[in-house]
C-alpha cells in the first residue's frame, strides 16, 4: 500500500464524518482543503455552491485525492415534496459539480482518486437476503437517491480517475446521526424497539469509518462499490436491548409501525422499519479487519466519545 496523499480536498467536511476524517487525516501531516458554502475564512477553506452549481477549482491545484461526502440527512425531518428534493438535490448536485472541476482540468492534472460517499439504502429492503457488493439495487426513494448519487460519481470512471463509492450503514456517533437522536429517550428508560423489531439495521463505528477511507486511500487496488459497515447487522430488537443494557436503562417501551408511519410517512418504511442486511463482502476480501464489529462494543465505544 502507498502512504497516504499529501493534498486533499474534502467535500462535506462540516459533517460528522468530515470532521473526524479531518482531524484524523492531519493528525498523520496530510495537508486537507475543505470546500465551504460561505466565504472563506482561512487559507485551507474554498468556496462552492452546488446548488448554483459554482466551484472555486484552485481547490483542485495540486489535489491527489478528493472525498465528497456532502449531503442532507434524511432523517431531520417528514419527507415532504421539497424535503425529497432537498435530500436528493444535495447528493447529486454536489457531485456533479465536483466531477465537471475534475474533468476541465488537464489530463495529468487531475486528482487520481475520487472516494463518493453513498449508503447501504441503496439495496433498499432486503428482508428476504443479505446483500453484499455484488447485489442488485432495490426499490423506493433512498434506493434511487442512491442510484443517481452513484451514477453521477461514475462519470468519473470515464476520466480515468479511480472512484469509489462508500456505501455506509449508520454511524455510530454520540455526536450526531441516528444514535444521537435515540439517546435522550433511551436514557430516560423510554426506549424500545421499532414496529416488529425484526428488521435489521447495518451500523459502524466512526473508527472504522475513518479507517476505511484511510484504506482506500492508500490502497489503489480497491475500487468501485464498498459496504461501509460492519460485518454483523443487528435486528431492532437487538439494538435497543443492547443500547438500553449498555446505559443500563430498560428498553422495553415499543414503538408500533403505525405511529411511525403517521408520524414519519414514508420515511417510517424506508429509514426505520425496512430490513437493511448488508455485509462488507469486498473490505474482508481486502484483508481489512474491523475495529468493532460486535455491537455491545462498538455502542460503548460510540458513548465515550469525547467523554
């Protein structure tokens, strides 16, 4: 494997996942570049604006690597016309305009390698298989989210810049995303599981998150689809009975899928109750172990961050 790059650029990189990635990758004297929606405030920041599909391309002078994982989350919030739009407009968008500043640069001049966030909703509900890298796409919106927030980092295949498509499960993180937001509840022993319970759920620790990028970074045979998620998905049932034992809160309060479905509407059967069994079947094949890929663990290791 090659060292690490010593230029690149992030996209996304206010988001919990950017952040960390950040701090890590400095931590090793990578020089980042982060793209912002404002005015730059300091000499590692460039604008853009997807939506005006607008980019400041010096960010891509001198770039070997460039990580997009920009993005709205789909779960801060009912999905209403504009908020789909909104989800949808944020993936795409972004790297459209990342992958037409690759190709208007100079052959020889353009980052070799692309890395384009993407999620396990791609597969959409797998409750009748477990799906690796080699499984068919599945149904509803996040799957076609996905399909086109893949298919816009694919153009960058044609330029022969090596792209990979991160597809994460839920990141464990105290500090944001899903389990953020389950926390309080289960903290007041009012957590339980979700409809059935039954469904299963792809999670990962930011550790492993981070160190699958590294990976990635440093290692060109990989490419194309990846399975950002440990190799064990958990049901509901299994998550809120571990969470609530690792706060030591009970956990026995369900929430049935019709209160879901009228609080949420149709986020409530793709985001909540749809099964997501999906395994990193090409990360293993690379020889990559997880740091934490038993959920007890890994749940304990998400709560003490920062603490």
């Amino acid at each position: 494997m090659k060292p690490l790059p010593s230029r690149i650029l992030v996209a996304g990189a206010g988001g919990l996942i950017g952040r960390a990635l950040i701090g890590s990758l400095r931590r090793q004297n990578c020089e980042v570049r982060r793209l912002v929606r404002r005015k730059s405030a300091t000499h590692d920041e460039f604008e853009w604006d997807p939506t005006a599909q607008r980019i400041d391309e010096s960010a891509l002078d001198g770039v070997s690597a460039v990580i997009n994982l920009a993005g709205a989350n789909v779960a801060d919030g009912r999905w209403t016309k504009r908020r789909k739009e909104l989800i949808r407009a944020s993936r795409v968008d972004s790297t459209r305009v990342l992958v037409d500043a690759i190709a208007r640069r100079a052959v020889g001049q353009r980052p070799s390698l692309l890395i384009n966030a993407s999620a396990a909703g791609w597969y959409g509900d797998t409750t009748d298989r477990t799906a690796d890298e080699s499984s068919l796409s599945g149904h509803g919106f996040l799957a076609q989210v996905c399909a086109a927030w893949e298919g816009a980092a694919l153009r960058a295949e044609e330029l022969d810049v090596r792209t990979v498509r991160l597809r994460l499960g839920v990141v464990l993180s105290k500090q944001g995303g899903a389990l953020a937001k389950m926390l309080p509840a289960f903290k007041l022993g009012l957590g339980g599981r979700l409809g059935s319970g039954t469904q299963r759920m792809s999670w990962i620790t930011m550790t492993d998150v981070i160190a699958i990028i590294e990976r990635v970074l440093s290692d060109e045979t990989i490419t194309g689809a990846i399975n950002a998620v440990s190799p064990a998905p958990a049901t509901n049932t299994e998550f809120a009975r571990t969470l609530g034992d690792v706060l030591h809160r009970p956990a026995f309060l369900p929430v049935p899928a019709w209160v879901l479905r009228l609080v949420f509407g149709q986020m409530a059967d793709e985001a909540l109750l749809a099964d997501s069994g999906v395994v990193p079947a090409k990360l293993l094949a690379t020889g990559f172990t997880f740091a934490h890929s038993e959920l007890r663990s890994a749940l304990q290791v998400a709560l003490d961050e920062g603490a």
